[in-house]
C-alpha cells in the first residue's frame, strides 16, 4: 500500500512540475508522446490523462503490476 501511495504521490508531483514549467519558463516536454499530446490539444487535462494512463495501465501480460501479491 506504501508503495501504490507513493507512486500516486510522485506522479502527481511529476504532473505539478511539468505545468508549473510549461507555463513560466517554456519548458519542452521530454516524453516525445506527452509533447504531442500538449501541442495537439493545449490542455492540461490531455495532459493529466496521458500521464495517469501510462502509470496505471496493464502490462503486456495483462496483470496488475500494481497487485502486492
């Protein structure tokens, strides 16, 4: 449970800081797919979506890797 927590708490700072420097200093985004994202809606919202899918998303597999088990 720790470990979901602070996932959840890292993505979240992760996704505070992209926009705090998207918009003050003009930032580019790394993430060649997070980039196009931004450049194709200009939202933050598409944004936030791309960024909470991709640490929730399946594996290949299709397990949790999320699952403690």
């Amino acid at each position: 449970m720790v470990l979901i927590v602070g996932i959840i708490l890292l993505s979240l700072g992760d996704l505070a800081i992209t926009l705090i420097d998207l918009r003050s200093t003009g930032m580019m985004e790394a993430n060649p797919i997070a980039g196009y994202f931004i450049r194709l809606t200009q939202s933050v919202s598409a944004l936030a979506a791309y960024k909470m899918l991709s640490v929730t998303r399946n594996n290949r597999y299709g397990d949790d890797w999320l699952t403690l088990d």
